[in-house]
C-alpha cells in the first residue's frame, strides 16, 4: 500500500493521476497547504523539503519502506516499480526523460512563477507578468512543436510519464486566467482533451 501525501494542486495531481493509471492501491493524506500543514513534524519528516506530493511505500526495493517527495522523482519511481508509463527501448526512456526533466525544470517553475504575479500577487507588477508569461509563451510553442512532429503524446505513441507531468500544468493555465495562450495552439488543445478524457485521469484529477 502507497500512503500519497497531496493537494489539490499541478504537481499534486500528477502522482495520484499515475497511481490511478497504473492500478496500485492507495491511501490519500491530505496536506492543507493553505492552512500550513506542509510544515508539520510529521509531514516534514516524509518531505523534507516541506512540498507535496510525497509518497510512502512500505513495498519499495528489497522490502523495505521508501520515503520520496519531489513529482518528478515519484513519477519515475512509479514507472520503474510497475515496468509501465515509460517505453521499454532505450531511446522512447531517453525521450520520456528529458521531457519529464523539461516540465521539471521549466514548465512548473515558469508557469507558477506566471500565475502567482497575474493571478495571485496584490500588486501587479507589469515586469514580472510580461517576463513570465513570455516564458509560458515560448514553452507551450516547444510543445506544440514536439506534438505536432511526434504526436500524439510526447514521446510518440506512448502514453508516458512524461504527459501525466506536463499536462496539469497546461491545464492549470485555465485556473490562472491564461487560458487564452493556448489558443493559438491546436496539437495541445488536442492532446489535453485526450488527456483530460482518460478515466483514471478523470478519477484522479481531484483526489
């Protein structure tokens, strides 16, 4: 049994969306961040880092009990116990790689970054908005170049990690009030709605 410590949130919902793809039983803690419970003892002793998700498996290697926090690191932990969500040749894992490490690295980071100054900041700072939602600009551009020249997903015909990571985040754009950067955009308007039409994706959307 994997104990899923979450919210509501992009990065939240990656990990739930994974365990609901691949079958595995879990239980759901949820952690308030609105409320502060991301630092609690208790929460910090899982993730020391104090975000969410985080995750406890009392199966993980040689029978012992694994602690891991980080989406991405969950992701590929996943992946790797099941043997599913990540292509089995060489190149397709090289590939689901970089494209998880690349939503990592930049989608996360940028679109929050975006969405805190347009969405949440008390004062609008016009800078931090142009500067952010150019980034968010220039990288839905790089995704709709990788789907359309290797669609339908990001590494071709596999459904992989790599999709579950980024796509909350394109989503979330929405709740941020930018979901008119998508517009130009059709390869990923086509390929979030697939996504989005994924029954453990739409059971685990909301956990």
């Amino acid at each position: 049994m994997i104990d899923l410590y979450t919210y509501n949130t992009p990065n939240g919902r990656k990990v739930s969306i994974a365990l609901e793809e691949l079958g595995l039983p879990y239980r759901v803690h949820i952690v308030d961040i609105l409320a502060g419970q991301q630092f609690s003892p208790e929460f910090l002793a899982i993730s020391p880092n104090n975000k969410i998700p985080a995750i406890v498996d009392s199966e993980g290697p040689e029978g012992k009990t694994v602690h891991l926090f980080e989406s991405g690191a969950i992701l590929l932990y996943l992946a790797e116990k099941t043997g599913k969500l990540i292509p089995a040749d060489p190149m397709g894992r090289l590939s689901t790689w970089q494209w998880l490490f690349w939503q990592v690295g930049g989608v996360g980071p940028m679109f929050g970054q975006a969405g805190h100054f347009v969405h949440y900041a008390k004062e609008k700072i016009p800078y931090a908005i142009e500067r952010y939602t150019s980034e968010v600009n220039r990288l839905l551009k790089v995704l709709e170049q990788q789907l359309a020249k290797q669609g339908p997903y990001l590494v071709g015909e596999t459904y992989s990690i790599a999709d579950i990571a980024v796509a909350p985040w394109v989503d979330g754009l929405s709740f941020y009030g930018l979901a008119e950067l998508l517009e130009p955009h059709e390869h990923i308007r086509r390929w979030l709605e697939t996504f989005k039409a994924r029954p453990a994706v739409q059971k685990g959307w909301n956990v």
